[in-house]
C-alpha cells in the first residue's frame, strides 16, 4: 500500500479527489497558483482502483484524471476493480494491463501509450473507451466481455508485427465504433466475436497484419457491419461464415486487398450492399453465401468475383430490361472458368418476379459459356442447338429456318421440271409441298415418293433439304427435352 506521506503534489490531489470521484486537471495551475508536476505513479492509481483508499460513506469513487504522466507499469491483471477509470490527455509510459480482471468503465481519452494494453479474458461491466488514444503497441481483448460498447473513434494502434486489434471470442454487450479517423496498423482480428451492437467501421483505415490480411472478422455473430463512408482496407477483408442479422455494407469503401480484396463465402447476413467507391483491387468471395437482398450498381466489381453456390432473395432491378440482363450475365462470367449454379440463381430469380422471358435469356448464355468447356464435337452440337433453335428457350428459330429452307426449295425446284416416278399416276407436282416433304421427316406428304430430278445438282439440293430437316427436327427434339427437364 501507498502511503500518503510519499505521495507527491500531483498525487496527493489525485488521492484526495479520488473518494468524491471528482475529476483532477493537473494541466490547470495548482491551489497556489503553480503547475502541479504532471508525474503520477501507476501505483498510486492501482492502490485507489484496488479500494485501499479512504472512502466516506455514500460517495461513488473513481479515478478522473487529465493531463498526467502515468510513469511505471499499470498492472491490473486479475484484479476486481469496483471503480471507474478515466484518464484524458495523459501519457502512459509503462505497460497497461487489464488481463483477467473484472473492472468497471474503462476510459482513456486522447491518451498516448507507449505500450499496448492486454485485456484478455477481461470482464467490464460498463463500457472500454479509447477515444483518440494512440497506442504504439495491440489492443488485446481475446475472449474479453463488454457489457456496454467499445468506443475506438480516432484512435491509433500501431503494432509491430501483430495484430493491432486482436479480439477473437469478444463477447460485446453492444456493438464496437471504429469509426471518424479509427487506424490500425496492423490489421482488426475477430473471429468468432459476438456482437449485437454491430461492428461500425465508418471512415476506418485498416493497414494489414503480415498475413497480408487488415480486417479478419470470420464467424463473427453481429447485427449489422458497416464498413463504409471512406472506409480503406489495405488487405483482405475476410468475413468468412459471417452471421449477421441485418445489413453488410461496402457503401463508398476502397477495398485495397493483394490476392482477395473481400471474402464473404459462407457469410449469412439479411443485406449485402455492395457499392464501394471503386471497383476492389482483388478478387471477390462469395462461395456459398446466403443473402436476402443484394445491393450493387454497374461498377462495383473487381475483374474476378467467386459466385458459386451464392444465392440471394433480391436484385436491385426487378428485370424486364435486355441491358440488365446481359450487365447480370457479365457479373456472373466474372467467376474464372464455367460454374452453372450462379446462372441457374439468376434465372430463378427472373421467375420468381414473373420475367419468364429474361430467365431464359440467361439459361441461353448459360449454355454458351458451357460450351467453352465442351471438346471440339460437343462445340459443334451446341453451335447447331443454338443456331437452330436456340437451346430449346427460342423454338421459333425452328420456324424460321423451316420457312427460310421452304422458299429456298420453292425457288430450285419451281425453276425446274421433276421426272414421275410413273407416268401419269401420282399427285401433280408442287415445288412447295415437294420442299416440305423434304424437310419434314415425319409424315408423307407424296411429293417425294412421286417425283425425282435428273439434274444432279437439283437433286443434291433435295439431299440438303432431307438433311437439313432431319437436323432441325433432332435438334428441335434435345432444345425442347433441354427446358422441359430444367423446368
């Protein structure tokens, strides 16, 4: 214990003032007129937070503290603290640390540390304040409990080599505000975090953990996360099976990753709204992810966006509109190589809000990027199912060429004269019916059975017509069989 006749001026008038609670100022002059030495043991104020003070009855101690040069380790660790700290425009030289301990509000406003602080495994009941606070050290809150919020508002950690943030199993009370200048040089850790206030990260510079990652927030439980207005991550920002009750926002944020700027695979949250400032710099994630609505505008992708398995409840454009469409269809071949689920998820999306027609739009590019994949005979299928009929979603193609072909035939064999096959019996020629005939292999129409040429290149051309019926039924028959079996 401290004893009073040891303390100095600046301490006796924190201890004095400690019992009432009252706030001490040791930049203001003294009673006497003079600067009070802004020196303060970090002791003196372990003594008082431990409660082995004098303590008048009725009064609410704390430790309200401005403007002091805190000189010696401040440990707490283990400690039950009953009484508030909060310390303002002051200088801690020595270590502070709050590992294990039980404690109250935390406050240190505009504090400057030389060290870090090690909360792990902490428990306040009240609120960690360190607002702009700089700390050349990390903020270690690994399976701590907050009851209240953790205030991190124009603060700075610097660590060198470590996380700057790490707080893996925080369990919050309220929600973290990392926002109005917040940095970290070192990159935020929070895996597995719960936090029902959310995580609020407007306007946050994040610089990287060596890992090349500046936000790690894997598995977090959260309510809402907002990582917008400005907010720069100058590493991945992983959200990997992140639950998140309300909205994910990107709004006006520069996503700066190396190999991924963002991975949200497996994230669960009711809003993605994807809008930053610029397109990422890296790729994004969204393997297996379940969104109710997603949120985004042309420009808001990087070159290569990982969509397997991602599903969604709603689009920003309800549909109707071609351009729409392809902009959907161009987001989704930014997925490297062919994968068929993101165009399936498009295409039930078009249905769901009744636009049948842009659904099978879709499923045709779908079956023209397949293709890319397919080997040289495969291709050449799926050029003739497309040409002919459109992968079965555009049957009128059929149509179309059976009318182009008819005239075709009309034409050549109306310009010659057909020998019977015998003279004087079967149907009077007609070079329309005889072109049907040909182009139609189901049925007889007897036109064909009744007539040859004996001009070989008008027969060569009846060989077409035969040969080009029998293409167009085939693949009339698997475009048709295609849709009825997707649908």
């Amino acid at each position: 214990m401290v004893a009073y006749e040891e303390l100095s001026t600046a301490e006796r008038l924190v201890w004095d003032a400690f019992p009432g609670g009252h706030p001490i100022d040791l930049r203001l002059p003294g009673p006497d007129g003079g600067v009070p030495e802004p020196a303060v043991r970090a002791s003196v104020l372990k003594t008082l937070l431990l409660g082995e003070g004098d303590r008048p009855p009725g009064a609410v101690p704390a430790v309200r503290l401005s403007g002091a040069r805190i000189t010696g380790p401040l440990d707490l660790s283990g400690a039950e603290l009953a009484y508030a700290l909060r310390l303002e425009d002051c200088r801690l030289e020595g270590e502070f640390s709050l590992y294990g301990a039980a404690t109250r509000t935390v406050s240190l406003l505009d504090c400057t540390l030389a060290g870090g602080i090690d909360a792990c495994m902490a428990r306040v009941e009240g609120r960690l304040e360190l607002k702009g606070s700089r700390l050349a050290g990390a903020l270690l809150l690994r399976n701590a409990r907050i009851s209240g919020e953790l205030f991190l508002e124009r603060a700075e950690i610097t660590a060198d080599g470590r996380w700057a943030l790490d707080a893996g199993g925080l369990d919050m009370g309220g929600g973290i505000w990392a926002c109005k200048g917040f940095t970290a040089h070192g990159g935020v850790r929070l895996p597995g975090a719960t936090l029902p206030g959310g995580l609020f990260l407007s306007g946050a510079r994040l610089h990287p953990h060596p890992s090349g990652t500046a936000l790690r927030a894997a598995d977090v439980i959260a309510s809402t996360l907002v990582l917008s207005d400005g907010f720069t991550a100058h590493g991945a920002v992983d959200l990997r099976g992140a639950q998140v009750s309300g909205s994910v926002t990107f709004e006006g944020a520069v996503l700066k990753g190396a190999d991924t700027a963002v991975d949200g695979s497996l994230m669960r949250a009711a809003v993605l709204d994807f809008t930053p400032a610029e397109p990422p710099s890296a790729a994004v994630d969204l393997r297996d992810a379940r969104i109710e609505a997603l949120r985004d505008r042309p420009g808001s992708w990087p070159a290569t966006v990982l969509l397997q398995g991602l599903v969604y409840g709603s689009l920003p454009s309800g549909g109707g509109d071609r351009r729409e469409v392809g902009r959907r269809v161009e987001w989704i071949r930014r997925e490297p190589g062919y994968a068929p689920q993101p165009y399936e998820q498009l295409a039930a999306w078009y249905r769901k809000v009744g636009h049948d027609d842009d659904a099978r739009r879709v499923l045709l590019f779908k079956q023209r990027h397949r293709r890319r994949a397919m080997n040289p005979a495969g291709r050449l299928w799926s050029h003739v199912l497309d040409v002919t009929v459109g992968f079965g979603y555009r049957p009128w193609l059929a149509g179309v060429w059976l009318a182009a072909l008819t005239a075709l035939g009309t034409a050549v064999f109306g310009s010659r004269t057909p020998t019977p096959v015998q003279s004087g019996q079967g149907p009077r020629f007609s070079a329309l019916v005889y072109s049907l005939d040909l182009l139609v292999p189901i049925g007889n129409l007897g036109q064909r059975s009744a007539w040859y040429w004996s001009d070989p290149a008008v027969q060569w051309v009846a060989y077409a017509l035969i040969a080009a019926g029998w293409l167009l039924t085939t693949a009339a028959v698997a475009g048709v069989t295609r849709t009825l079996s997707k649908n």
